[in-house]
C-alpha cells in the first residue's frame, strides 16, 4: 500500500479488478457504441466509469483517473527492462540512449544540475561543435 497525497491510503490494482473493469468497459460501451469516443454518447462515460466503480469497490476518481491513464484496458502502464511499455515495443537503441544521458546528466555538478544546465554533450553548443 502506498500513501498518496491526500490523506487516503491507496492500493494497487488486481489482476482481478483490472479484468473486470475491462469487461465491463466492453459490455457497456464498446459492444453497443463501437471503439470510436466521437460515438460514445454525452455522459455515458462518466456513467459507465461510476458502474465500474461500484463493481469493484473503488472511489469514482480512482476508477476516472486509471481510465485517463491506461485507457479501456485498465491495464498497468509498468515499464520492463527490455523496453516494453504497456504492450508497445521500444527500439533497444532509444533505451540504451536514454540510459546515456542519464547517465551524462548523473555526471552534471549539484550547481549545474541546480540551474537547469543540460547534461554534457547534449548542450546546442556541444552539438554546434561535433
């Protein structure tokens, strides 16, 4: 359980309550509306959300905000170190070049990390100069 910024305490989500929520986002709006948003009629959403809700006993928000997150799967958007975000493969070049400039921008000073200055080698003037 971890602690959010407000005073209530919140849980991860089931395997369980995810399968749910995405069945019930099936059976309520997409078999009788289609995948399309633009024919989902005005406050179906906001309906469909609150009976998910209530199936699975979370808070309206928690269930609107997982929504806005993770879309009609209510899947978890966790990243693997292989560079899988949420099903969507991610070229193994653009994880080892994201580990680069972490790694230049862990190299930075505290006063230039402080100021914003960019990591070194990433600079318009480093890339001027190369």
């Amino acid at each position: 359980m971890r602690l959010s910024n407000n005073k209530h305490a919140t849980r991860s989500w089931s395997e369980r309550e995810i399968a749910v929520a995405a069945a019930a986002w099936q059976e309520l709006v997409v078999d009788r509306y289609g995948d399309d948003p633009a024919d989902i009629p005005r406050g179906v959403r906001a309906g469909v959300l609150a009976q998910i809700a209530s199936r699975i006993g979370r808070p309206i928000g928690v269930v609107e905000n997982r929504f806005t997150m993770a879309g009609p799967s209510f899947a978890s958007l966790r990243r693997s170190l292989g560079g899988e975000v949420s099903g969507m493969r991610v070229p193994l070049e653009r994880v080892a070049e994201r580990a680069q400039r972490q790694a230049a921008a862990d190299a930075r000073s505290v006063t230039a990390a402080i100021f914003g200055d960019p990591p070194p080698g990433y600079s318009a003037l480093d890339r001027r100069r190369a």
